[in-house]
C-alpha cells in the first residue's frame, strides 16, 4: 500500500507524463518557444499579454473509491485495539488546461497532452518509478523538498495500478468549477485517476492461526471439521418447559418437575436451581428412565425420609418458597459439562397443618408449612379475602407461624398461606371438576 505521499505522487507521475509527451514531440518547435508544465490552482496561472505556452495539471477533487471503501472493516476491537489498517481508497479529479498567447498554441497543447493520456491508461510500476526517482547524475538534496520526498509514496508498490481515463463533465459543471477558480476561463479537459491506496503502518493485533475447526476425533485424531445437522434444532442442550405435575401453577416440596426440550441425554444428568434471593444453587439428580426430550425431578420430600447432611441439596432446610431458575447439567464422559438455559419455577408453601383458637375477640391461627420459612422472607395468611401478616419471626427458619387478628369471620374459611408472594395452591386438580383442597379450611 502506499502512504500519505500517495496523492502528490500521482500528481508528479502525470506531470512528468506531460513533460516527456511535450519533449517526444518537439511541440516547443510548433508553438515557436518553451512549454512549461506545472500543477498549480487556475488562479495563480499568469494570464493576459505575457501569457505564455502552459499547461496546467489542477488535483480539483477527490472522492472515496466505492469498491474498496468497506475493505478491512472493523479496525479496532470492542477494546479499542487496532485489528488492522484498512485502506484508505481514493479517486482523483483532475483539470488539465492549455494556455497559449497566439492563436492555436492552446489547441496544440490541448491535443498532445490528451493523446499522451489516451495512449497511456494505466500507469506502470517501472513508469512511477522512473518519474519519482531523482535524475543521476543529479541528486536527490538539490530537488525541491516536496518533489524529493515523493520517493518514500510506495506508490508503486501498491496493489492496484492507477488507471487514468477522461471524466465527462457539463458545461454547467464547468461554469460553476471555472467560477470558484475566480478567474478567467480556458480550454480544458478533466480526468479520473483511480485508485489511490492510502494505508498506515500502525502496529496491529494478529491472532493466532487456527489448528482445527473442530474437536478431532479421538479414534483417528484427524480434524473432523463443524458438526452440522439438517435441522433447525439447535445441537445443544436446551430447555423449552418447565411443568408441575397435575396442571399446577407451581411446585410443591416432594413434587415432581417435568423438563422438556432437547439433547438432554447424558451420562448423567442433573437439575440445578437457584433461588432469586440467593447466589447458591440446589442440584438435584433427574430421575432415571429420561429421554432425550424430556427428564423428570422430584424437590425433596418434606420431611426427609432419612438422615441427611446440612447442606445437602435433599435436606428440605435449604429449600424456601419463592421463584427459582432451574438449568438442566450434562454430564458426558470425556466432555465438558454442558449447562441449558434457565426457565422459572415457582416453589409454592404447604400448609401442612392449621388450628385455631379464640381469646377474648382475638382469633389465633397456627399454621405448620412446609418448606421453612426464613427469618428473611415475608408471610402473611389470607383467610377467605382477608390478609393477616405473621407474627415476628424470631427463628432463622420455622415451620410455624402464628397469625393474630381481632376481625375474622365465624365459620369455615378457605386458607392461603402467602410466603414472598406466592402463595399455597388452594384448588386441588386431581378431582373434575378441580375443587378446593380441604386440608385449607379451618373453623374460626
């Protein structure tokens, strides 16, 4: 690629192109004195009497190659990094004008330097080269700063060579160029040189190359490649539904939970569950018999059927009611564990056991739950469509609460014990039509 010197490099390539054509073909004979070429603004061009036989090569726009403007993207990394240089693509614009003091200089001028360009379209390495190199015997510290230091453009060296062809241009687009030159007009002709490669020297990130496409195979060791299938499933475990057993809206403790989705086969397999007030997990092995759409999960029966440790996932005292996220772990010999995606499971209170008594007007109602309540959470209890909060719970856990109110109804009256929100399933489904469950009534 070539560097900032690029563009004032092509601009030398196409003025040396000029002077050699001017030369070649003796036009100083036909104009009857000296051809001067130069690359400077209109405005700054002598005019008038003491005109004289010029040609001038104006760099009048520029504009960014469409076909290599995308190449190289992104530059930088989400960290700011530098990836890699990407070009910098740039066309040329340029207006060659003839001038001339006595009739027909300008037209001659005009000719050759438009036959010179038509003759050569596309500009060689060896001709930059030889036009941007400094002339032996001459060297290159007596030249003008700026001419010297084209040198060092690279422009030879850049993949695409620079192509030259006529650009068409309006009489109404003249006009208005020629007005912003704010000087007098003249024959002239424009051009399109395309395209200029610009592109830094930054050091950059290079990653390493990559060895396999794959896990290789453990028979034959070979790279096997990406695993494809001709399906829209994804080839990883994933779960799709969560689902209390008997249509319920939650589970319970000693419940089952159903897991659906796909590739949740495994060595063995386990069900991992976290509680949304707690950074813990539970992990729970699935029952046996799963395929691989489908597992099953039973939370820990309250109470335990036999000894178990602190902090064992099957002790119900790390259980709490409340919403949980539940992710399927595969294990798989040989492979690393691969963990699902999360879906909510709400773990609902049980009352297990509820009494009341009456003292004066103040009814008092005990309620035994199951899982545990911590000291942390909130209960309350509605009885029929009035809510009675807890009494202070002093424990860190407790599986009884007592409530206390002056206001409640006599009769039976349906219970919900209500823990962090979510409250104990009233509606048994396993009769039709569901009714209440009548281990939630009490006598006030």
């Amino acid at each position: 690629m070539s560097s900032a010197l690029a563009i004032a490099s092509v601009t030398a390539v196409l003025k040396d192109l000029l002077d050699n054509a001017m030369i070649d073909h003796s036009v100083s004979a036909s104009v009857g004195g000296t051809v001067t070429v130069t690359a400077l603004a209109p405005d700054r061009i002598k005019t008038g009497d003491d005109e004289s036989a010029q040609l001038n090569l104006f760099l009048y726009h520029i504009t960014p190659n469409p076909g290599w403007r995308n190449v190289g993207q992104p530059s930088r990394n989400e960290r700011g990094e530098r990836l890699t240089n990407p070009p910098l693509a740039l066309d040329l614009y340029y207006l060659l004008t003839a001038y001339g003091k006595q009739d027909f200089e300008a037209e001659i001028l005009l000719g050759y330097a438009t036959q010179i360009f038509h003759e050569t379209p596309i500009l060689t390495r060896d001709a930059i080269r030889k036009a941007l190199a400094p002339p032996s015997p001459v060297g290159g510290n007596i030249l003008p700063p700026a001419l010297g230091a084209l040198v060092a453009s690279d422009l030879a060296d850049q993949v695409e060579l620079i192509k030259i062809s006529p650009h068409q241009m309006t009489t109404e687009e003249i006009s208005k160029l020629w007005t912003a030159f704010q000087t007098k007009y003249r024959s002239s002709v424009a051009y399109h040189a395309s395209v200029v490669l610009i592109q830094s020297k930054y050091p950059i990130r290079s990653p390493l190359p990559v060895l396999t496409r794959g896990k290789p195979d453990t028979a034959t060791g070979r790279d096997e490649g990406m695993i494809s299938q001709p399906s829209l499933i994804p080839p990883y475990p994933t779960l799709q539904e969560a689902i209390p057993q008997n249509q319920q809206p939650a589970i319970r403790m000693g419940e089952i939970l159903i897991l659906r989705g796909h590739h949740l086969d495994g060595d063995q397999v386990t069900a991992r569950f976290m509680h949304v007030r707690s950074s813990g997990t539970l992990e729970l092995p699935v029952s046996p018999g799963g395929t691989s759409i489908e597992c099953q999960v039973q939370t820990p029966p309250d109470p335990a059927p036999g000894p178990v440790t602190p902090d064992s996932p099957q002790n119900p005292d790390n259980w709490q009611a409340g919403v949980y996220s539940v992710a399927a772990v595969i294990h798989r010999s040989g492979q690393p564990d691969r963990i699902t995606n999360e879906l909510p499971v709400v773990l609902a209170p049980r009352i297990k056991n509820i009494t009341s008594s009456t003292t004066g007007g103040m009814v008092t109602l005990t309620v035994e739950c199951s899982p545990k309540v911590w000291k942390t959470q909130q209960a309350t209890l509605v009885v029929s469509d009035r809510e009675i909060a807890v009494e202070p719970i002093t424990q860190d856990k407790t599986d009884i609460l007592t409530f206390i109110s002056s206001s409640l109804p006599g009769g039976p009256q349906w219970v919900r014990l209500r823990v962090d929100g979510i409250d104990s399933i009233l509606i048994d489904r396993n009769v039709q039509p569901p009714a209440f469950d009548s281990t939630q009534e009490v006598t006030i």
